[in-house]
C-alpha cells in the first residue's frame, strides 16, 4: 500500500500540495495554497467554537430549565402559603362570627331580663303611686269638706269622709 499513496509537500509551481492514491490524485498548487489552508484552519475554528458554542447553550438552557423548577416550585409554595392564610382568616372570620352570635344572643337576653325588671319596678311604682294618688284625694276631699263646713263640723285629715247631709 505504501506504493500506492505518494505525497509531494511541493508541486508543479514551487509551492503548493498534492496526494496521490493509486489512479487519483488531490493537489493544491499555486497561489491558493494559503487561503484554502486558511479556509480549513477557520473552518476547524469555527466547527471547534461552534461545540463551545453547543455546549454553552445546553448549559444556558439547563441553568434556565432549573430557574423554571425554581420558579414553579416558588409559585406552587406562594399558592401553598395563599391558600393556608385564606384559611386561617375563613377559620377567623368564622370564629368571629359565632362570637358576634353568642354575644348578641347574650344581650337579647340581658335586655329581656333588663325589660322583665324594669316592668315589675314600674308596676310596683304604679301600685305605690295609686294608693298614694288615693290618698292625696282623699285629703283632698277632706280639705274640700272642711271649706264648705264651720268649724265645729271639720273633719282632721286622717278621719274618712262622713256620707253627705241634704242641706
């Protein structure tokens, strides 16, 4: 086989590049030598800079798929922490709510007590004030009495009326 490949570092004009292999040959020759090598050497460069590239953007993407789960998780933990304090404040409102019931039932039943006291004083008040208002009638009438009778017929206050005389 080593007959068969033949390489020239130089050809025909002085500079340049060939391969030979069996009945073909490759052969760069002449004043393109230099940008065709420049060519490949940019060529590589770049095939080299674009797996940097590659790579870079797998990790950009993989740093971006875990700020994604971060922000997910994030959120799932905010709806989470949303959800528990609507809860407490329903649980709250609730207990605020029965409070408010109980209490407004226990003063309907003080007012009820307050009413039933307050109309048995009254009552009592009014029995009182009836004798008394009897009482102030009857000296009333005494007095009355003792207008339209002389002396020797008046009658002292605490004395009941005699039935009256035609006169």
């Amino acid at each position: 086989m080593a007959d068969e490949v033949q390489v020239q570092s130089q050809g025909p004009g002085g500079n340049g590049f060939s391969v030979d292999l069996k009945q073909r040959s490759l052969g760069i020759t002449g004043p393109i030598v230099i940008p065709v090598v420049t060519l490949l050497l940019v060529g590589a460069l770049g095939w080299i800079r674009s797996r940097d590239l590659k790579d870079s953007l797998e990790a950009t993407n993989t740093h971006l798929q875990q700020l994604y789960d971060r922000q997910d998780r994030f959120r799932q933990e905010l709806q989470t922490l949303f959800l528990t304090q609507v809860d407490q404040l329903r649980a709250l409102h609730l207990a605020h709510k029965e409070l408010l019931a109980q209490q407004h039932t226990e003063t309907l039943e003080r007012l009820r007590e307050n009413r039933d006291v307050t109309g048995a004083k009254l009552d009592e008040q009014n029995k009182l004030l009836g004798e008394q208002t009897k009482e102030v009638r009857q000296h009333h009438a005494i007095i009355i009495w003792n207008q339209r009778h002389d002396p020797g017929e008046q009658l002292i206050l605490d004395l009941p009326i005699p039935p009256e005389r035609p006169r």
